[in-house]
C-alpha cells in the first residue's frame, strides 16, 4: 500500500486554475502513475522544479501542469482547470494511483517547522488587511516560538525575565487575537444624532439608511472595514429613547447587547441641538466611550471640550481623518514591534498563562 497524501489547496468552487498538493514517502510513484505526459519522460523522470505539461483522468481527462519540488521525499503540485468536474478527474486519479486525501490542514502542518508556524499559515489565508497578514508572516517564519524558547530559556536563571517577556506577550495577544476576526466598534447614542450616516461615512458608501424620522435604525447594520490597517467592524444600532413600539424597543435591547459586547464604543452626540438628560446618561453608562460630536456642519448650540470629544461632520467629512486615528490608536495604542512574537489565538494565551504560573510557583 503506498504512503502518499494528497490536498486541494485552492477552494472549492469554479476558477482559473485549481492546485492539488501531494506529498508524502511515495508521492512522486503516485503521481507518475497517473500523470500521462505530452512528449519527454515519464515525471519520475524529471529534476525538481521543472514544469510538465501533461493529462490525468479517465479518458482524455484534463490538461494539468506538474512540477516536482524539493529533494527526497519528493512533493509534487498539479495544476489543473479550476471548476469541480476537471479537479474531480485529476483526485480520481491520483486515489485510484494510491493517494489519500485528506484536509489542507494537514499539508500545512507538514510543511511547516512547528505547530504555531502551521496555525500562522493557516489564519494567514484569512488576514483581511496587509497589517495583519505582516504580523502573521511574522508568526509564520518563527517569531512567536523564538519568543517562548527565549522565555523558557531564561527560565532557569532569571525567572523574572522570563515573566516579563510572558506578560509582554499576553499584551501583544490583545492585538493578535484580533487579526482575522478585527475589532468591534459600535455606534450609540440617542436617535437622529447622525449615527446611520456617520457609518456611512466612515465605511465609504451608504450602508445604513439615512432619514430625518426618529427610530429608523431597527436592527443591527455592520460593515467591515480598517483603520490604519487594523481589521474592524463598525455597526450601527437603534437610537436610545424610551418608547412604546414594541419592535424598536426590541432594537434598542439589542443595541445594548451589542454595546456590551464591544471593544470600543462611539458615543454619538449632536452638536447643533442642547445636551438632553438622556445624553448625559448614556454619558455616564459608557465612560469609556470615545465622545463624538457629529452636526459641525450645523450652528453649534454646546461647546465640547476639545480634550475629551471629537468634532465631526458626517455629512461634509469634517474631523473624520482625525476620528479615524483616533478610533485606530483606542484599539491598538501599542502596536507590536515588526518581528516580534505575537500570540494570535486563545490556546496561546492559555499556554502562556500557565508558563508564568508555573514559573511563579517554582519561584
């Protein structure tokens, strides 16, 4: 029985171009098996790195590139038509020759020096900004495991480093375990502040519906975006007011869930009409909101302070370069050093906080 295991590394689906990854003690047998080449020797044949024009499939099957890579043992990647029905051929083809397919997962686990690395590889695929996919690079090519073998280390003769460099880290985890799902930002405040059209001034296109009626915004409306290259989701929530409409309280409940929920707050409040009681309330409910003063474009009937709110317009754009920065440094106030490790899913955080409690116990 031959030991060779095969991937498709490209998603499901119709495409270009499809990849098929087989690797494995006897994967360059199995894909000479089933590799028909148009001229030249068998694939077997073939130094490394060198690209084949071939067939693979039953009947005619289906056009493939083949190229061998590496040295012993050989890993060997077919390039097909994308689409179910040439990519179906070209696996058939390969199991009927001996390979098991299994997961992509399993090829990157393979190809890669440690467990860490292998997840790295794996949340890289899902980065949804360019900032976050350098940090998992960074991840990808060692930096977090260099981090835990210094930590481990220093250990035996200086523990105090050791958990100095551990809570670093568990700090960097703050920004890390935010790369593929980003940030939760809310909008709140009371209705017709402008909090519909702020969203839709930050995102870049209308997204939430804009009227001058109170109560428009029932449900939840999200949009993804970024600031300074950091993943986030802006959404925005029902005006709160006390009211007898049973579907906008039910919104208004559910914009309070999602305020809880969050990692930053907007607090929305309109420039051009006084403060109301129900302002200065949701003032005190979120103290650690960023303040949003919204209608300068509108005579102002209240001076904020400048220190603690940012003046905006979301209908001209006014301050919103300044927002932008501002909602951007209250997410990431430390940004990782490039190179540094950064922990990027939970189980790492875990495993850290038991190091350091171990370290502290043996102290």
């Amino acid at each position: 029985m031959s030991l060779a295991f095969l991937a498709i590394l490209t998603p499901q689906g119709r495409g270009a171009v499809a990849v098929v990854r087989v690797w494995g003690p006897d994967a360059l047998a199995v894909a000479d098996a089933a590799f028909r080449p148009n001229q030249g020797a068998r694939l077997a044949k073939t130094p490394a790195n060198r690209p084949r024009v071939g067939r693979m499939g039953a009947g005619l099957g289906d056009e493939v590139v083949a190229v061998v890579l590496g040295f012993e043992p050989f890993e060997v990647e077919i390039q097909c038509h994308g689409g179910p029905v040439p990519l179906a051929l070209v696996v058939e083809a390969l199991t009927d020759a001996g390979a098991k397919v299994v997961e992509p997962g399993r090829w990157v686990e393979s190809a890669s020096p440690s467990p860490i690395a292998a997840q790295a590889r794996v949340d890289l695929a899902e980065a949804p900004t360019v900032r976050a996919a350098e940090i998992l690079m960074d991840q990808m090519q060692g930096a977090l495991d260099a981090d835990l073998h210094r930590a481990a280390a220093l250990a035996a003769n200086n523990p105090i480093g050791a958990i100095e460099l551990l809570d670093e880290l568990v700090r960097r985890s703050k920004v890390g375990c935010h790369l593929i799902k980003g940030w939760r930002v809310v909008l709140a405040g009371r209705p017709n502040v402008g909090k519909s059209r702020l969203l839709n001034a930050l995102a870049g296109f209308d997204r939430a519906i804009v009227t001058a009626t109170p109560g428009t915004t029932r449900d939840v409306v999200t949009v993804r975006t970024a600031f300074d290259g950091w993943p986030v989701e802006l959404a925005d929530t029902a005006g709160l007011r006390t009211t007898a409409d049973d579907v906008e309280t039910a919104g208004i409940a559910l914009a309070r869930a999602r305020q809880a929920e969050a990692d930053l707050v907007l607090l929305i409040l309109d420039g051009s009409e006084p403060l109301t009681s129900f302002d200065l309330a949701l003032i005190d409910t979120h103290p650690e909101a960023l303040h949003v003063v919204n209608k300068a474009d509108l005579p102002r009937a209240w001076e904020p302070d400048p220190a603690s709110a940012l003046i905006v317009s979301a209908e001209r754009g006014d301050g919103l370069d300044l927002l932008v920065a501002a909602i951007a440094g209250r997410l990431v106030p430390g940004p990782p050093p490039a190179g540094s490790g950064v922990p990027f899913r939970h189980e790492h955080v875990i495993y850290i906080n038991k190091f350091q409690t171990k370290l502290i116990e043996n102290w």
